[in-house]
C-alpha cells in the first residue's frame, strides 16, 4: 500500500510516501509560520523522489497532535483535499505516538514536544504500543521525570527530552511525516482525522486556498 503520510503538529512539518513499512521519500522544513505554503512544495519534491504519480496514493495518514492548533489545521486540510480529490481514504494518527514510534529499544517508550506556556505534551507507550499515557500537557521542568519515573519509560524522544536550542534539534526530535505514514497502515493505531488538542486552542483557524494537487495527474 502507498501511503502518503502529513506531519504538522510543531514548528517542523513533512510530507513523506511510504510503501508498507518502507519509507521512500521524505521532506522537511522549518520555516516560522509557513506549514501551507511549504507543505505543498514538498508533496511534489516527495513524489518525484519517490518516482509515483498522485493517483498510485492508495490512503493518506496525518499527524493529528497535540501540538499547534494553526499547524494541525493546516496538515488536516491538505490531508483532506487531497482524501477528497483522489477518492481515497484518510486516517489521523497521534503526533507522540508517532514520535515515540521511532525510537527502538524494549520497554516503555515516551514523547515528549514543546507545548509552550511552560508545559510540554507529552504520553507514554507500552512496547506492544498500548496507550499508558494519554497525550496530556505537562510542566516542562519535570515532564521527561514524569514519563521515567512514574511509567517507567526507558526511552524519552522529543525535543524536550534533549534541551537544545531550536536550531541544534535533530529532524528526530519532532514527530515526522514518515511513522505517520507507517503507523497510519496500521488499523490499531490509526483514528479519525480529528484533532487532538488536549487544552484549549489560542490561535485562529488558517484559511486555506483550494488545494491544486487534489486532482489531475502528479
């Protein structure tokens, strides 16, 4: 199955294509403030460099947080323009989750992103990926503490599990758009294309433009 997979939960969006659970093309940015005009432009680097048309897509995966309401308003309405013009399904996967999916070792495994207001969201999986900890809104200041000590997480991915400056973050440290892809092929972990906000929003819906990749040939 080709599954083109949307990450916009944090300051770092991406688009990628996987085939199963082999990724074949993926691309990021971080430009402030510019998910809907950049998102675009890598769907088409990303099908060229995976060599496939728009019509081969067989289901679209995307990010569905927490994270920034702007941004996941953004990659849920590309992901549906895109649903709606090729006539294939879309389903949404959770932001950490996917986040914490890419890390490998046994045991428990946590996520933590920047949530702002001196907080930072946050869950917790169990190797077989059950939920342990819901995505909730922690105090940034004891937030890997938290998933360590009281769910026994032997690994932390996230951006603030590594203290660095915004421009040393590894593309790792964010949720991306290629275990989107992978985790949406799977029927356990994918949901609903809905946001998860898990406290009130403090910005304003994006107005987006018609998508002009939702039809015609890539």
């Amino acid at each position: 199955m080709l599954v083109l997979g949307i990450e916009t939960s944090t300051v770092q969006g991406g688009v990628a294509v996987a085939r199963s659970q082999s990724v074949l093309a993926s691309r990021t940015h971080r430009v402030p403030n510019a998910h809907g005009e950049q998102l675009l432009r890598l769907l088409e680097h990303v099908l060229d460099d995976a060599g496939i048309e728009r019509s081969e897509l067989q289901l679209i995966a995307v990010g569905v947080g927490p994270g920034s309401f702007t941004g996941l308003r953004v990659g849920i309405a590309l992901g549906l323009g895109l649903s709606l013009g090729l006539g294939i399904p879309i389903v949404g996967v959770s932001s950490l989750r996917s986040l914490a999916n890419s890390a490998r070792p046994p045991g428990v495994r946590g996520a933590v992103i920047d949530a702002r207001r001196g907080e930072a969201f946050a869950a917790a999986y169990a190797e077989d990926g059950s939920e342990l900890l819901s995505p909730c809104a922690l105090p940034k200041a004891t937030a890997v503490e938290t998933l360590t000590s009281e769910f026994r997480a032997r690994s932390v991915a996230g951006s603030e599990a590594l203290e660095l400056p915004l421009d040393k973050l590894p593309d790792s440290a964010f949720p991306t758009a290629a275990q989107v892809a992978k985790l949406g092929q799977l029927t356990d972990f994918a949901t609903t294309p809905e946001p998860i906000y898990v406290r009130a929003a403090d910005a304003v819906v994006p107005r987006m433009p018609p998508s002009p990749l939702a039809g015609g040939a890539g």
